[in-house]
C-alpha cells in the first residue's frame, strides 16, 4: 500500500528511509525502508523539495528513465528474435544438405557387415532346430568350398527364405550359417528400403548387392522383407510406387546373379502369404524352411543355451522349466532366464532359485500384477468369478493343467488371474477336437456362471468381458471355419484373400447368402446358450464349495492349484 507525499516527506526527516528512486517521467519514486521493504508513492510534477529534503537528510536518491530502459529491451528483444531466425534458417540449410546427402548416396548406411569385432555365431547357439541347420550345412558347405560343388555341377539355392513366427531364431540363423562359414554378414530391414522419395529405395538396393558382390562369398540378410516383398498392386489405387520400385529393382538383382557368384540372399518373414509371387519362384528364393515355435525337447535346449551364463541354484530343473511353457518362443525363453537373473540381482542373491524362475514366468504370462481392488464387495464378487470359472474346468476335466488363481491381476485389468499350462500333445499336435473347442467355451462361461448363481441376472457385472470375448471367437471358429455346427461341414470364411492386402476391401467378401448369415448367427447363439446352461449346471449344487474357497481367496489372495484341487475332490466325496 502506498504512502501519502506529506508522510513521505516525514519519513525521509525522520530516517526510516534509507534510498529512493526517482521516475520523473512517471511522476512516481520508489523508496526502500529500514526494514527492507519498498513502496511506490506518487509524488507532484517536477517536484524540488524532494531533492531539496533527501540531500539535507543525506538519504540516497537517483533517477532512472523507464523510456531508455524500455529502448534497452526493445533492442534486446529484437536482437534476439535476429539471432533466433538465423540460427533456424542455418539448421534448415544444414538438414537439406544432409537429405540431399542421403538420396545421392547410399555410402553403406542401410547395411552393415560384420567385422572382426562383431561376435560371430555358431550352429552350437542354435538350440533345438536341428533339422533346419541340416537343411543350411550344404549352405555353408558351398561358402567354405564352392569349387567341390562346382565341379560336381550342383547348384546352390540362390536365396532361403525364413518363416517362422516372432522370436523363433530366424534371424539368429542366418548369422549362425555367417559364422560358420566365416564369411561377411550384410544385414538389413526390410523397412530400411522405403523411403518418401520414389527410388531410393531401389537405389538403397543396387548399392547393397553391389558391396556384396565386391566380398563375395558372402551372405546378404534381408529381415522382415514383408516390408517390400508384398504383391504387387494389392493396395487400393494399385499400389505403392516406392515400393513396388524397390521390390522391381531386388527382383532384377536376384534375376542378375551370376551362377555360383557366392552371394547368399536370406530373407525372413512371419508373413510368407502376403509375398509376391515373383519374389518366392524357383530362381530367386528357392528354398523355403519354416519354424516353428519350439516343442518341449527345443525348449530345455535352449534354456539350457541361454543358462550357460547365468549361475543357478542346483535345485533348478531346466527340464521342468521346459514342461511348464508350452507356446514360448526361443526370445521369451531368453527373456524368461534374463528376468529371473534380474530378480535375483534385485533381491541381492548370487544364484537363480525356482522363486526368480516363477516370478519371471508370471511376469511373461501376465505382465506387471497389481495389489487387488481394496473395495470388498467388488473383491468378493471377482473372487466368485475366479472360482467359478476354476471349477467349471476342474469338473469338466480339460487337458489342461491348473497352476494358481489369484486375485492380483494385470495392469488395466478388472480381474484376477485364472492360470492353466496348455496341454503339451495338443499344441504340438495342432488338431483340435470338437469337444475341446466347446468345453473351451464353457470353462470361458464359467466366471458369468457363477455371478448368475451368487448373485442373480441383475447383479452379473463386465468383468468378464475377456472370456465373453473368447466364447464369441471360438463359437464363431467352430461356425464358420471348422464346420462344427448343424449348418454342415462347410467353412464359410475363407482367408486365402486378406483384406490386408487391401483386394476387395470396398465390397462384400462373403460369398453366402443373407440368410445364410443370419443362420451362422444363430449357431454361435445357440453354441454360447448352450454352453452357459452347462456352466450353470456344473455349478448350481456347489455354492457351498464356492463359498468356502471365495472366502479362502480373499484371505489368501492366491490359492495354488492343489489346495483348491484337493477341495474340490473332499466335496465330491461327501455329497
């Protein structure tokens, strides 16, 4: 709050003013008190007695002009905001420069060769794909001694193609089939070739099989060559003339070959149906080798691989470890053995126990677990779900095994965790039963079931929306695709022409009638009615069992499978 001028003429006499600042085109002083605080007080225009009163009380007082202040930051200002527009007209320069850089000239960046720095793989990192590292030894062979080949006038594949799922080892092989035949290692994504500009990509292309050709022998490894191996004018408007240049130009670079010249193409992809058929003809990619996911005797050798450096506690059984996951990769059983070692360096141990393993396991099945809802009435109503759906599956007696339940569950997750390991036989089998496709659908019911029976069709809730979803994608399997229903033997939709690809995307792919689309709903209905009337009627003379392993689980939080197995027999046994 400011001063009147009368009192700020006393205080000056008085010496409670120590400074004042003078503003004379603002008609306005600043003073500075003894305690250290300042006003702002207005004072008359062109006022004498103020400096007459200040230079007899020898208080300090000066003048500050804001206009010429004012000037200063203008300047500043405008300084600045130069310096700014230079400085960004200097990167714009430099990044067009380094753009045309890039499109005159490859100069190697999109390829990269293995140097003697570089770790050189071996078949012996390969683990558990013994028949497919047979199928690439006369590889090798040729890249070792080609003139023993030559002079018998055999013939190498001039290029293997590598189809597999994520995470099987394909790229991994390619470099081991490098290492064997100790040869250079050219390794590019597919991706790496396409580009805005149309033609770089086919430029990226000559620039990498001529540096090939230039250390020959040697091996060229195209990864993910989905990218640009794609059919030719599948897209809407025919197609994307970037790529489709790209793709032209590796075509006629495979076409161009010398016999017997030493350069290997390995290409890899998990999606070999979306290729153009130029690409895989006999002359280019001759050879195709698929992998799969591994079974249970390439899942211990791998592990066993990827243990070789990683101390483990002697009560660890690889063998065990191997059983216990079906459908793993070779890179989530690298992830699995690098998580566990994490777990053990986290909680300060020199040795990966069966605690670090488990733990791993659950984080590769379930991701990050949360702390269960602390709401009692939402936990005991998730808790039912959880039972239901177990006991559903327990009765049934599907081939699957039941590991825990618990009432932790995934990040964005509403509820718990129902955890079986999928029988062995039929994953490696591939062949699916009808019954095993609908007790599916049932044990998937089985949480719905029990929310029916507790609580009444009013008071069901979404959370398990998940296995709603899975009874909806199985009823429609067992429809349409594996003619398991009264509409007949017939599959109804067919895949050989993927909307991925961008054909027919504007009109109608079904080829069937309306009515015959309305009937396909009526069996997934009916399919869905069904198996919720078993789930129901498994479940209806059991609410006691419920009751008690609900109770268990909120106390507990996690039931392992015996104790709820074991349950379940005693109930059994007494009614």
């Amino acid at each position: 709050m400011s001063k009147s001028y009368s009192q700020l003429l006393k205080d000056i006499e008085s010496g409670e003013i120590i400074s004042i600042i003078l503003i004379p085109n603002r008609r306005e002083v600043i003073v500075e008190l003894n305690n250290g605080e300042k006003k702002l007080i207005p004072i008359f225009y062109n006022d004498q007695k103020i400096l007459r009163i200040s230079e007899e009380y020898n208080v300090p007082l000066t003048v500050r002009d804001i206009r010429s202040d004012q000037r200063v930051a203008n300047f500043i200002t405008g300084f600045g905001l130069t310096l700014i527009f230079v400085f960004s007209l200097a990167f714009v320069i430099r990044r067009s420069s380094k753009l045309l850089n890039n499109l005159q000239s490859f100069s190697g960046r999109s390829s990269q060769v293995n140097e003697d720095d570089i770790r050189k793989y071996t078949f012996d990192d390969v683990a558990g794909l013994n028949e497919e590292t047979d199928e690439l030894k006369e590889i090798v062979t040729f890249l070792k001694n080609p003139q023993a080949l030559i002079d018998l006038g055999a013939k190498t594949p001039r290029g293997v193609l590598l189809v597999g799922p994520p995470g099987t080892g394909k790229t991994l092989l390619a470099r081991s089939i490098a290492g064997e035949a100790d040869v250079p290692f050219f390794s590019i994504s597919g991706s790496d070739f396409v580009e805005m500009f149309v033609g770089v990509g086919a430029g990226r292309v000559r620039d990498l099989f001529k540096s090939a050709k230039s250390k020959s022998p040697c091996i060229v490894f195209i990864d993910e060559i989905d990218s640009i191996g794609r059919q030719r004018g599948a897209g809407i408007g025919g197609g994307n003339d970037e790529r489709e240049q790209t793709l032209n130009q590796l075509l006629t670079e495979m076409d161009g070959f010398e016999a017997n010249n030493g350069v290997i193409v390995i290409a890899a992809t998990n999606r070999p149906d979306i290729l153009d058929r130029a690409l895989t003809r006999p002359g280019r990619f001759d050879r195709r080798i698929d992998i799969s996911l591994p079974d249970r005797k390439a899942r211990h050798k791998i592990l066993s691989v990827h243990a070789r450096t990683k101390p483990l506690c002697d009560s660890v059984n690889l063998q065990d470890w191997a059983t216990k996951t079906p459908g793993f990769s070779g890179a989530d059983l690298q992830n699995l053995m690098n998580e566990a070692a994490i777990y053990a360096a986290r909680n300060n141990k020199s040795l990966i126990s069966s605690i670090e393993l488990e733990n791993a396991l659950e984080k590769a099945r379930f991701g990050i677990l949360s702390k269960p809802l602390s709401d009692q009435t939402k936990k005991r109503q998730i808790a039912y779900q959880i039972i239901g759906k177990t006991l559903v599956a327990l009765l049934i007696q599907t081939q699957d095994k039941l590991e825990k339940i618990s009432l932790f569950k995934s990040l964005g997750d509403i509820s718990g965790m129902t955890y079986f390991t999928p029988d062995e036989e039929t994953i490696d089998s591939g062949l699916l039963t009808r019954n095993y496709i609908y007790n599916k659908i049932v044990i998937s019911l089985g949480s719905r079931a029990a929310e029916i029976i507790v609580f009444g069709t009013k008071e069901i809730t979404q959370g398990s929306q998940k296995d709603l979803e899975n009874v909806y994608f199985w009823a429609n399997q067992m429809v349409t695709k594996f003619g398991f229903s009264d509409l007949g033997p017939i599959a109804y939709d067919s895949e050989k022409d993927s909307v991925f690809l961008g054909k027919d995307i504007m009109k109608n792919r079904k080829e069937y009638s309306q009515k015959t689309s309305q009937e396909i709903d009526k069996q997934i209905i009916s399919i869905a009615n069904k198996a919720i009337n078993h789930a129901i009627t498994l479940l209806s003379d059991k609410v006691s069992l419920m009751d008690n392993l609900v109770g268990e689980l909120i106390v507990k939080e996690t039931l392992e499978s015996d104790y709820v197995i074991d349950s379940l027999k005693s109930f059994l046994s007494t009614n």
